[in-house]
C-alpha cells in the first residue's frame, strides 16, 4: 500500500511537468505499478483502471486522477488532485463498487468541463 501510494505520488508530480522527458518516466512509473498488481486483479476478477481528467483555461492546465487499483482482497480508489493524493474510496475485490466510485466522479467532472480519458 505504501509503495503504491509513493508511485501514484511521483507519477502525480511528474503529471504536472510539461517535458517529454518527465512524460516518458511517467508512463514507465505507470506500467511498473500496473505490473505489481496484476497478480492481485487476476485473482478477483477487477482490472486497474485509470482516468486522467484535464481541463485548460488560458495558460493554466488543471489535471485530475482517478485510479481503481486492487489490493490483495479489496479494491481502493485514489483521487489526485493538485498534485495530492487521497484514497477517498474502497471495497471487496469481488464488488463494483470502485468502478461505480470512479464513474461518478468521471462524470462530475466532465459536468464541470474537464475532458476525461
């Protein structure tokens, strides 16, 4: 739980960067974490998903996080916001419960005018 919580930490700092460079290492940063908990969804049937929410106004772009990501017998939803994130939800494995969380928000953001991926 740690270790993901410190790569959801650094990939959110590197979201905020504009390089390729720092672009790149994110993606890395990503596939790492998604490989550490493949055993974890294999065995209860939830896929990690992830949504990235961005809306521009003027030069400032605002970026938002959802992840669904599953942790040995349960299921936990991290929201980055500004750089920080919070585990604001979770569930048994087996459940919807995360992916419902993570839809709501999705689209509460899209009402707000955030595109989301």
């Amino acid at each position: 739980m740690k270790r993901m919580l410190a790569t959801m930490a650094v990939a959110a700092l590197m979201v905020g960067c504009s390089s390729a460079k720092m672009k790149k290492q994110m993606g890395e940063s990503s596939s790492t974490k998604a490989a550490s908990t493949t055993k974890a969804s294999a065995s209860s049937g939830l896929k990690e998903n992830t949504v990235t929410c961005t809306k521009t106004k003027k030069k400032h772009t605002d970026m938002r996080t959802i992840l669904v990501a599953v942790e040995k017998n349960r299921c936990v939803v991290h929201y980055t916001k500004f750089g920080k994130t919070k585990e604001i939800a979770s569930g048994k494995a087996t459940s919807k419960h995360c992916a419902t969380v993570q839809d709501h928000i999705r689209k509460s953001l899209t009402k707000a005018g955030f595109t989301c991926k």
